[in-house]
C-alpha cells in the first residue's frame, strides 16, 4: 500500500473530545485529494475543530477549523487537500494534530 501517509485518532469514552494525528512521510509533488475519516463522535454534537501547531494559513489545516458537527465530521472526514505550491513548502515529514472539543 502507500505508506506516504497515516492518520491516527483517539476518542474519549464519551465522544465528548478526540484527538487525530495525522502523519505525513513522502511529499507528493502533485498532491491528490485526501481526506482522514473520523469515527465514534457523536453526530449531534458540535466540536470545536483547533489544529497544533498553530501556523497561519497553514494549508494542511485549512478548511477544517472551527465549529463542525459530529456528523459533517464522520460524513467528510478532515480535508487535507492543498494546492501544489503549498505541498511544496511543506515538503516531506511533516504532521498535524487536530483536537475537536465538544
């Protein structure tokens, strides 16, 4: 399989918080779509969606902070696409942690 990526989440017993690391390898220098699917929120909760680090206009995170339901959550996952340039300034070896507190 493509081992360019991996994605790892964790989500207390009561769906209350969760914790998704996302882990990237290789870069790729036309990157496709990618989403991370997320499951075990509650679907009528709304999390607040933060990233770490913080980095302004941070590509990787852009497009999934803030305020997101447990169901847009789980239906369209965290989006990591990015334009080519910004792939290009991430380069290899990089990774995201996303916390969504609800």
């Amino acid at each position: 399989g493509d081992r360019r990526s991996a994605a790892w989440m964790t989500v207390a017993r009561d769906a209350s918080e969760a914790v998704v690391g996302v882990y990237a390898l290789l870069n790729r220098p036309a990157p496709g779509a990618h989403r991370v699917r997320l499951r075990g929120l509650d679907i009528a909760r709304e999390y607040r969606v933060s990233a770490w680090p913080a980095i302004d206009d941070d590509p990787v995170a852009a497009g999934n902070l803030g305020p997101r339901t447990g169901a847009d959550v789980m239906a369209n996952g965290l989006i990591l696409d990015r334009p080519r340039h910004a792939a290009a300034r991430l380069g290899d070896f990089w990774s995201r942690l996303f916390v969504l507190d609800g």
